[in-house]
C-alpha cells in the first residue's frame, strides 16, 4: 500500500493523517447545514469538533499504549522511546471514543445543550469520519488482517507498511476495509432514522449498539497486536460488550420514558 502518499525533503505526507483529516472534514461538512435545525451556533459546533479532535488522539493514544505496553520494548527506556517514535501511528478506536464521549459531556453541559439531542446529532457523522480514518488504516498498513485464502484477500509489500515483517507478501483480511464499509453502512442507516422523528438518545443507541456489533465480529480476523485477553476477548471486544450492555440499559430507559 501507500504509508507515505509523497515526501518532498524531510516532509512526508502520510496516508493516514490525510485520511483522518478527510475523514472530520465530511464529518463536519455533513454536521453544517443541519445546525439550524438543532440550534447550535458555529462557534459553540467547531469548539465541539475541535474537543472531540483532541479527546480522540488523546484517548485513542492512551488506550494503544496500555494495550500495546508488553509489545513496546524490555525496558522503561524502551518503551517510552517507542511510544514517541512516530506519533502518527498507534491508535486505539474505542479510547478515543471514551475520552471524547467525556470530555463532550463536560462541555455539553458546560453550554447547556440537551445532552441527549446534542449527541444524537453529532454521532450520525462520526462512522462517516471514521470510515475515511479505516481507509487511512489501510494505506498506511496497521490494523491488518490474519491471512486468509478467500479471494479477496491483500498482501501488503512496502517495506514502510505498519503489517508485521513476517507478513509482508502474505495475503491477510483486509479488515480495514471490513471496518470502513461497515461504518458507511453505519453512516446511512442512522442518517435515514435522524431524518425521522425519534426519541432523544435513540440514534445515540443505534450507533453504540451498530459500532459494537461490528468491532466484535471484526476482531476475530484482526491479525496485528491486540493486548492481553481478558477472558478469552480482545480489549476492543471487551470495551464493546460493555459499551453495547450500557446501550442496552440506556435503550430500556428510554422505552420506559416513552411508555
């Protein structure tokens, strides 16, 4: 794949930060025209893409190096060099979303919005963004699959690709690609249910409970690091029982109220 899209001197433009970067831009390109009808003023929406930037590369940062912590070298030294290395890879989806999901309550609160319409209205953006982010994955080569014989199949070959030595030329599970289809699906099932009337707080349950669903099937054919097991699932399918059994207490709150 392409790691690098193109490097003039010690620059390098790489594939996964401009695809993150793409991926907010139509997130907020697609949040924009609807802020009249949720009444949010353009400050107070770009002080909430902007929180939700951070606490997202905070987070998802933070969570890589916890799971990631045995994998990052023998020694303290070892491990923070590494860590500082190149921050531009070395993410975890689901810290970034836990630290921006907080850090997005404060605020919310903080401006008096309506918590639950307020989320409702910005999580429709959030598979589309990250579905430019998976694509960023798979240019740049982490994230990647176990290796498979089905068809469809991708062997990464440049030497600069983030997939593991031993399987360079082998053909794995674009998972990436799994993600950022599934995400799109994502995306257009919770923009028809925002273009209906709903109660506040479902569409925030139908994408917790979508997103979870799909990241613990993904992760069975993940085949890069995925942290200790705990009890036989990966951190990421952990994290998505737990987010998924909140959903679900959530939802049965919501039905109650609307009874």
């Amino acid at each position: 794949m392409h790691p690098v899209l193109f490097q003039i001197g010690s620059f390098e433009l790489a594939s996964y930060g401009l695809m993150t970067a793409l991926g907010y831009a139509a997130a907020s390109l697609y949040l924009l025209p609807r802020l009249k009808k949720i009444g949010i003023d353009k400050d107070t929406f770009w002080n909430l893409i902007f929180i939700a930037f951070v606490g997202a590369l905070a987070g998802s940062k933070l969570l890589y190096i916890i799971v990631s912590w045995p994998e990052l070298g023998t020694t303290l030294a070892e491990k923070l060099a590494n860590i500082v290395r190149d921050f531009r890879y070395g993410f975890v989806f689901f810290g970034g979303m836990i630290v921006s999901v907080g850090t997005l309550v404060w605020y919310i609160k903080k401006k008096n919005l309506p918590l639950l319409k307020t989320a409702d209205f910005l999580i429709v953006g959030l598979p589309l963004g990250h579905a430019f982010g998976r694509v960023g994955c798979f240019l740049a080569g982490c994230c990647y699959g176990k290796p498979t014989d089905l068809p469809w199949g991708v062997a990464f070959t440049d030497p600069h690709s983030l997939v593991a030595p031993e399987l360079l030329g082998v053909h794995v599970h674009p998972t990436q690609l799994y993600e950022a289809a599934g995400n799109l699906i994502l995306f257009f099932l919770l923009h028809r249910a925002s273009q209906k009337p709903h109660q506040e707080g479902s569409i925030l349950v139908e994408y917790v409970l979508g997103y979870s669903a799909m990241r613990f099937i993904i992760e069975f054919f993940r085949g890069d690091f995925r942290g200790e097991y705990i009890l036989g699932f990966s951190p990421s399918q952990a994290i998505a029982l737990v987010a998924a059994v909140v959903a679900f207490a959530l939802w049965r709150r919501l039905k109650k109220e609307s009874s």
